[in-house]
C-alpha cells in the first residue's frame, strides 16, 4: 500500500556546537566535514546481494535514470466559483543538471480522471496510491494508479496501469472491476519480470471469518486488458481472523526474490474478539517469495504485536537496505509520531543481528521517502518530523550506515525547516504545511539523491504550493542553493 537536507554551511566551530541541537553532516556545500563526521565508507557487496536494477521499478522513459511520479494537489482560483483544490499528478523526469519542470507530463485530466475538488484539506482526505515497476516487460517502467471517481453521488474506484515508454507515458489500460486494489510490485518468483500484488479488502470485524485473499498477478502483463501471464492467491487474513491493511515488499531475506509483509488492525468492536482466537493467529507475517509464489515464514519481531515494544507493535511504511548487507529493511510506524527500522537478514526480517532500532519521533505515518542522497550505497531516509509547535513543522534526513539508521549518531541526522531554506517573510500562524509530502530522487543524475520538501500556504491569501528541491551530496542535502519549483509549472510546457 500502500515515502534533504542538511544545514546551512557555517564554519566548523559553530557546526560542532550545532551538533548538540539539529545535527550537522559537514554543510553538503563542498566543505569537508568536522573531524567528528568522517565520510561514510561504502558498504562490501554481500555475496546475496541482489542486483535490484535487473529489473525496471522506476525508469519511465528508459533512458537509464530514474524519474520520480508525484500526486499532488494545486489550490486553483475560479473568477465565479472562487478557489478549489484540484489534483496535479505528473512525471518529472531526471536529467543532467536538474529535472526541466517545462518536461514534466501530466497524469491528471490525460491517463487518470481528477477525484473531486476537496476543501480544505485535499491531501487528508486522499486515498488513491501509486507506484511504479515495469509490468509488461519492455524495458521502461510503468505507472500503476488507484483512486475514486465520482460517478454520480457516489465515489467509485478505478485503477489503470499507465504504459511508460521512450517518450514518457504512453497510453492506459484500465484494470478490470474484478481486480483487487493493487498495493505494490514485485519479483515474487525470481523470473525477472516484475509481478502486481492486490489484496482484497479486509473482513470488517465479520464474525462469518470470511477469507482476505493476497492475489499476485504475475508478469509480465499484457497491455490489452493488463492480463498477466498466470495468477497465484493466498489467505493473509489466518481465514478471517486479521484484518491486513497494511503491505510492503522487498528482498528481507536476501535470496533474490520479493517478499511481502503484512499487517493487520482492528477495530475496538471488532466482533472477532467476541470470538476465542486461535494463539497461533499473529497480526504481522512475512511471507517467503518462491518459484511457486509466496510462502508464510513466521512472524516479523518489531512489527508483530506480540515482538514488539510497543503493544500494537508497529506499522510498516516503506522499505529500502538502511545498513547495506543486501537485506531490504523495513521502516514503520508505531502510533503515527514514532519510527523504528526493522533489518532483514537471511532468515527474514527482524531475525538477524541487528534486530530493530527506534528511530524517535518521526511522522513516518504522513510522509516517508527512501533513497541514497550522500550516494554511498545505503539507503537514507527522509520524513516530517515535529518542530517546537504544530504550525512548525520540520523535515529530518537520517542517512543509512553500516550499522542502518541511527536517532543518536548526530553526523547522520539532519534537521531542515522552513525558515533554513525559504527566505521570504513568515507571518505568526502562517501554516505552510512544510513537508506534508517528500520525495527522494536524483533527478539531476549525479549519483545523489535530491530531496523534495512539498509546501503550500493553507492561510488567505493563499500562496502557490510546490517543491524545495535540495540538491543531494556526499554529506548529505544541500541547503546552501535550494530550489523552488510551484506545483502547477510541472507538466506547463
């Protein structure tokens, strides 16, 4: 289902004293870091390590570079109505020297239907997903989207698969009504085509313990109806008894295949609970990829219930190799204001040495992107976290290490705000919603990952919303040659 920045550059002594309060990596502006911040080393290439570009995830147009699909949404004045939110999907493809906004497609109104205008707040009431994989095998990488649509009083759902091509998008096919909710591509059977994974809405709190069926759709699939090469189902729901709302995949255990996991929620008055529960029943599993499809392999300490140190356990949010062994990790959420990573290892996630690690108060649950922005191998993360008050918000940069993430290595965390970057006046109470939506990406191709911090004013009148982008460096983001680009210039040739 269902994603910066560093400092200002400021001379050395004041950078070891701003350790104590925000972090510091070094300025990510040519500067060598502070003796205390030596570069991170690469990590050694595991000898599982799967090489995860074999297949295409993220390259639209094929030409080598990875191009970055954003949802989003413009606040649009109308002379009669007045103004109205409007969605603005679009492609924005990486290119030497920065991705050109003038280049960037649009999705919206072209290949996908707007969802209604909502007000006042689009983005908390917005549940269509995307992501990407190259699904019909021909090298460039395509866009799977799902959202509602009004068709007359109510809200139905749609999903279409968006063909990519040398152009960029190039034509949609709409996935039958019969087709689950996507929730994520894969390599689930190690074939090298990537393969779709939908699951079926949850059981409700049914006391009948109806089945929740995960369906792969195993590629490649063909663009006249999206019919796969062949189908695999298995019961995620332990024949009723959970409610998964929850999926992520990738290669835990290192053997070359995707694998997923899975978590469940319920409802304080779910009728299940008038019921005996079996003990066997767990409300996170991870489920082994294999030539045959996918296997149960237990539970997933740290994201379980019953392994965790927290008594709902913890919510998986997104994946990426935090330490570098080869293992994709998984990042979570634990009650919407704190994050833990949980590494893989060969025996599946949370099983290995390293176990888990608490990661502090992350607003991983709202906005989390994966990516390598000191291009060093590992995967760093970037998410909004809390500033001094509410209308304060902030972004945090933990960059991966040998040992994955760390809330207390100052040199690899970094803290970016609003008032770091944006020099135009801030009023008292002005709410910019600063990081509601971030994205990791190297659209300039450079081998280090931009960071992309959304904002738009919600107070009148009104300011354009848009992207920082924060150019990615061997210490981290640089915020000394921020970039802004407003949300309705993407895709506006």
């Amino acid at each position: 289902m269902y994603p910066p920045h560093r400092l200002a550059a400021i001379p050395a002594l004041l950078c070891v004293a701003a350790l104590l309060l925000t972090g510091c990596s070094g300025g990510g502006d040519g500067k060598p870091a502070p003796p205390s911040c030596s570069p991170a080393e690469p990590p050694p290439r595991s000898p599982t390590e799967r090489d995860r570009d074999t297949v295409n995830r993220d390259d639209i147009n094929g030409d080598g570079h990875a191009d970055m699909v954003v949802n989003n949404w413009d606040w649009a004045m109308d002379p009669k109505a007045g103004g109205e939110w409007h969605n603005s999907r679009f492609v924005a493809f990486a290119a030497p020297g920065g991705t050109k906004p003038s280049a960037a497609v649009r999705l919206t109104g072209r290949y996908v239907k707007p969802v209604p205008s909502l007000t006042p707040s689009p983005f908390a009431d917005d549940t269509s997903t995307q992501f990407t994989g190259d699904l019909d095998d021909d090298g460039h990488a395509d866009i799977v989207v799902s959202n509602r649509v009004l068709r007359g009083e109510k809200l139905m759902p749609e999903q279409h698969v968006i063909w990519g091509g040398p152009d960029g998008p190039a034509g949609a096919t709409k996935l039958p009504a019969g087709v689950r909710p996507a929730t994520a591509v894969g390599d689930f059977d190690d074939d090298g085509a990537l393969d779709l994974l939908t699951l079926a809405a949850d059981p409700d709190g049914d006391a009948d313990l109806k089945p929740q069926h995960a369906t792969v759709l195993h590629g490649p699939l063909n663009r006249d109806g999206g019919v796969p090469r062949t189908t695999s189902s298995l019961d995620v729901g332990h024949g009723g008894w959970a409610s998964v709302e929850h999926t992520v995949v990738g290669d835990f255990d290192g053997d070359g295949r995707d694998d997923l996991v899975t978590k469940a929620e319920y409802d304080e008055e779910d009728a299940r609970f008038e019921e005996d529960m079996p003990e066997d029943v767990i409300d996170a599993t991870f489920y082994r990829g294999t030539a045959e499809g996918l296997k149960p392999a237990g539970s997933v300490p740290g994201i379980t219930s019953t392994e965790s140190d927290y008594p709902d356990g913890s919510t998986p949010v997104a994946t990426g190799d935090f330490d570098g062994d080869g293992h994709q990790d998984i990042l979570a959420s634990q009650d919407d204001e704190r994050a833990v990573a949980v590494y893989g290892s060969d025996k599946g996630p949370g099983r290995g040495k390293s176990r888990a690690s608490r990661l502090g108060k992350l607003r991983t649950a709202l906005s989390a992107a994966v990516g390598d922005v000191n291009g060093d191998g590992r995967d760093d993360i970037a998410t909004r976290s809390q500033g001094k008050n509410s209308r304060n918000d902030q972004v945090t940069v933990m960059l991966g290490g040998k040992d994955g993430l760390s809330a207390s290595d100052t040199c690899r965390n970094i803290t970016i705000d609003r008032s770091s970057i944006d020099p135009s006046p801030q009023r008292s109470g002005d709410d910019s919603y600063f990081g509601w939506d971030v994205h990791l990406a190297d659209l300039d191709t450079d081998g280090h990952d931009e960071l992309l911090i959304s904002t738009f004013g919600s107070n009148k009148p009104r300011k354009d919303g848009g992207y920082w982008i924060l150019r990615g460096t061997k210490d981290g983001p640089s915020t000394t040659d921020p970039r802004f680009i407003k949300t309705k210039d993407f895709g506006r040739g």
